[in-house]
C-alpha cells in the first residue's frame, strides 16, 4: 500500500466514524456540520465516495446463480428432492440479508431494480 492509498484509507475511515456520529447524535446533517465545523458539500463528497467503495467491495460477494443443472433423477435417498426434467427447472433464487431485512430475488430481477433496492437497504442502515 503506497502513502496516497494509506492517506485515502485513512480519510475514509475517518468520515465512516463521521456518519456514524452523526447518525448517533440525532441532528439533521446540516446541523451536525454546523456543530462540528464540517462542510456540507464535503460530507456529502465523502458518504457518495464511500457508498460506491461499499457498492463495489459488495459487487463480488453477489454472485449468479445459473439455473443449468445437469438432468438426472431425484435420489433415492432424498425423497423429498424432486425429479428435474429437461426445461422444466425452477427459477433459480437467491436470498440476500442486510441487516435484519431479508431479501429474495430471482434471475428475473431486473439488475436495475436489485442495484436501487441494495442501495437503499445500504442508506437505512
């Protein structure tokens, strides 16, 4: 890690704990920044800054699920696998928690909407 990575690091774990304090002290942004001699435009600068960091570091743990399984029968051993025949796979699913919510999307989902929907689970947080 080269100094202006260290330095870049370093700032955003100093405005993390930044949000969080604000968070925590119930005042409106503007007011904590007021309190607290910050800039607004830099607050703002920093959460979108450190929102796509999160966007991204999150971006590999979410992987596609194909649902392309091989057509074999339902084992013998499990009845309560069901058999798979040829085009007739269920949508593949995937089931997503942030925080204490819950959430169950399919390959259907349209990319847009999981993107808008993980975002604001991300701000409510």
């Amino acid at each position: 890690m080269d100094t202006t990575e260290a330095a870049v690091q370093y700032r955003i774990r100093k405005w993390m704990n930044i949000f969080a304090d604000c968070k925590q002290s119930g005042m409106t942004v503007q007011q904590y920044c007021d309190a607290n001699q910050l800039s607004r435009d830099s607050y703002y600068y920093w959460l979108k800054k450190v929102r796509a960091l999160t966007m991204e570091q999150m971006a590999p743990a979410i992987v596609p699920i194909g649902s392309t399984m091989p057509d074999t029968p339902a084992s013998k051993s499990d009845p309560a696998m069901p058999a798979v025949s040829g085009n007739s796979l269920p949508p593949a699913t995937l089931t997503l928690q942030v925080g204490e919510v819950f959430l169950k999307v399919n390959e259907a989902t349209p990319d847009t909407l999981l993107r808008r929907t993980l975002r604001i689970l991300l701000e409510v947080k």
